[in-house]
C-alpha cells in the first residue's frame, strides 16, 4: 500500500485509524473504559500486526455514544445493549426506506 492509499483509507469510517490512546482522548474517556465495552462486546477493535488495539471512526461514534448512556447513570452493560438495540433500529429502517423507494410504493389515496 502507498502512502496516497493510507491517506484514501483515512475517509473510510471502518478504517481503524486510532490507537487506544488517541480513541480514549477524543472521547475524554479512559482506556479502561474502551476495554470495558470491548468485553461487553459492543465494539471489537481491529489489532496491529504489533498486537495493539485499533478504532475506527464508526467505533468512535458507537463508543461516544455508549459513554453518553453510562454518564447519565445507565450500567455499562445496560447501555452497551441499548446501543446495540439503536445502531439495529437504525439500519433496520435505512433498508425500509430503501426497499420502499426501489419498490415504488404507491401513495395512498383516501377513500370516499
């Protein structure tokens, strides 16, 4: 891979671009807690041929999101799950709207 690939890859949301570090310091967060939700299995970070725990945009989003829940009092596992349960719901009516647009669904029109 060149150089002017890596930097392509870098718009990828799924490119795992952050070390832990970095990913903790963005979310004002601790490493601690980025291994919490690993173990809840909500998130699994890509590893470096050296071992070592990377993440990737949409990671960080998930994460964030995580960390709202459990600073308003949810438990980490609790709020793993809800989270899980809104990213399903997300996509669930992502491929609706697009099963809807590509079927043509006809409007309703009222009856008399």
């Amino acid at each position: 891979m060149t150089a002017d690939d890596s930097y392509g890859r870098l718009d990828d949301d799924d490119y795992p671009a952050y070390t832990m570090g970095r990913a903790a310091e963005l979310l004002g967060t601790t490493q601690g807690f980025l291994r919490a939700i690993g173990e809840a299995r909500l998130i699994t970070p890509l590893r470096s041929a050296g071992g070592h725990r990377r993440y990737s945009r949409y990671q960080l989003r998930i994460a964030a999101r995580a960390r709202e829940l459990v600073d308003q009092g949810t438990p980490i596992e609790a709020a793993c799950r809800i989270v899980v349960l809104e990213d399903q719901l997300e996509e669930a009516q992502r491929i609706n709207a697009e099963n809807h647009r590509t079927a043509g669904t006809p409007k309703l029109t009222p009856t008399a």
